[in-house]
C-alpha cells in the first residue's frame, strides 16, 4: 500500500460553478461554492489567489474566465502543467453532470461519467459534455510519481468522474465492482420482460446474463491496470454514478451544492480528519436530508487513516 506524498512544492487549483443563468438548466449555488472553496483552501490549506484559476459564468466581462468547454479543458491542461514531485493541484467543479453512452468499452456499466460546461448545448448530440476519460487523460495521466491532485466533484453522477480504479467505503476497504447488483438488474429487467408477456426478451435477458457478467468482470480488471497511477489522486463525488446530487439552500446562507457545504464545513470543524473520517463524515451530514451518497476514490491503495491534506 503507497503513502500520500506530503511533501511542499507548488500550490495550484482549479475552481468551476456554473449556474447556468438564465437557461432551463439554471442552478442557484454554484458560483458560492467556488468562492467558498476559494476562501476554504486560502484559510485551511495556504493555497495563493494568484495560483487559482476560476471558472465562473458571471464573468461575462472575461471571455477566458467564462465556463466552456474550451476553457475548462484548457484550464484542465494548466492546472497540472509541468508537475512535478510534491505539487499539490486542487480541482473543483460545482454544476450539472451527466451520463452518456461509453464508446470505448471501459465502463463496466456501458456508461462514461461526465460534466456539462456553459455552452454544452452549441455542440451536436451529447459531444459538448467532458467525459471522463478525456478528464482521466487530462488531469491523472500526466503526473508523476509524488504529485498531489486533490479533486471534488459537486456534480450528477459524479461517482467515478475521473476513472479513478480504486473506490473506498466508509470502513476503509477497497470496493470490488458489484457485479452481483449488475446481475440483480438483468434478472428485473428478465422479470419484467415475462410478466408484460414479452418471453422473447426476457429469455435473452437471461441468456445473455453469464457473458455479460464476464465481460464486466474484465472490464473491471483492465481499468484497474490501465487507470491506476504512481501519483496521489484522490477524489470526492457528491454522489454516485447513478445519483443526483442536490442544489441545497441550507439555513442562514446562501444557496450552495450540498456536497462543497458538507465538505467546507466538517473540515473546519476539524481539519485534523484522516481520509476515511472524512468520508464518514461527508456521509453522515448529507445522509440528515438527502439520499447522495459521496464517494471516495483513488489512483492507487492509500492508507485511509492517513490525515487529510490538500
């Protein structure tokens, strides 16, 4: 199992809301998000306002700093150019996520994870959202060995946003994909399929079930070799794949994501939490009013009880 690097190089962070003004997409809490992790990592962790780069899209006055998709993957390539062993890069994203179809054939559950800029809606089809892929490609493949990203995502199915291969639970073990709720699935669908009298489809339900279930398994074995990475990337969703993560207005402050509150407000109540605490704990206040669970995922073993930094 490899350690968390903690050693002292360059600070640099990346910080996305978009609220989507004015669009049928409009979220409340974004932009406070990005400003309340600014002031977060400036007070907690030393980062410098001249090291961040923010993304928002009240900006209008500057094209550069408006949340496309051009200038989100370019702002992507700053964040980490040039690493070096013990950099530390901060990544946060506040806005809509969403699911597409995986043409690659790297997801066990035939679906890539992904993030809608601004303008998502000027390209054809479902082309204008990121995936994860691009962002794994972006943002985990080129660091080396002793480099730091620490990434949140506040965002729809968010759960394995960067593909990383190693998924935590809140009692410090590696998930295995759950191949037995893949098959539980098919099984329903079969079921359905039957009792709406459509035998032809649930017999291929069934019969299909055993290569499936082989396939996903491999699947899972090849991204756990081909995503892993010598250095320490680790990130926290709002929820998991399937999930959608709240737009929260919680009492006495302004609209905010419901996972960067929870985030921003136990780590100030104790900034002294290892890893797992730290999911536990962003667990524990998102559980009081909402059914999004945060997940924790790795670029390679950690030792969880390790503290927390960023």
């Amino acid at each position: 199992m490899l350690s968390i690097k903690t050693g002292q190089g360059r600070k640099r962070a990346l910080l996305i809301g978009i609220n989507y003004t004015d669009t049928q997409h409009e979220l409340k809490g974004c932009i406070n998000d990005v400003h309340n992790i600014k002031e977060f990592l400036m007070d907690l962790y030393n980062f410098q306002e001249e090291d961040m780069r923010i993304l928002t899209d009240d900006q209008t006055d500057d094209p550069l700093r408006m949340p496309t998709r051009v200038n989100i993957l370019t702002s992507m390539q700053w964040l980490v150019e040039d690493a070096e062993e013990n950099d530390s890069f901060f990544l946060h994203f506040s806005g809509h996520g969403g699911r597409v179809k995986d043409l690659s054939g790297d997801e066990y559950d035939g679906f890539d994870e992904t993030i809608y800029p601004l303008d998502f809606d000027r390209y054809d089809g479902d082309s204008g959202q990121i995936i994860d892929d691009d962002m794994h490609d972006l943002l985990v493949s080129p660091l080396p060995a002793g480099c730091r990203l620490t990434a949140i995502f506040d965002s729809c199915h968010s759960g394995t946003a960067l593909d990383l291969p190693y998924i935590y639970s809140t009692q410090g073990e590696i998930k295995n994909h759950n191949l037995f709720k893949f098959a539980g699935r098919r099984i329903l669908h079969a079921g359905f399929a039957y009792a709406t009298g459509d035998r032809e489809n649930a017999k291929m339900f069934i019969s299909e079930l055993p290569g499936q279930l082989k396939e996903a398994s491999s699947v899972a074995r090849e991204n756990r070799r081909s995503n892993s990475s010598r250095a320490d990337v680790v990130m926290f969703s709002g929820c998991k794949d399937h999930q959608s993560s709240a737009d929260a207005q919680v009492d006495g402050i302004p609209a905010t994501g419901a996972m960067s509150h929870a985030f921003i407000t136990t780590l100030r109540e104790n900034p002294d939490q290892s890893y797992q605490e730290l999911l536990v704990s962003l667990r524990e206040i998102l559980g009081e009013k909402y059914s999004q669970r945060p997940q924790m995922s790795c670029s390679h073993p950690i030792d969880v009880s390790l503290q927390f930094i960023c």
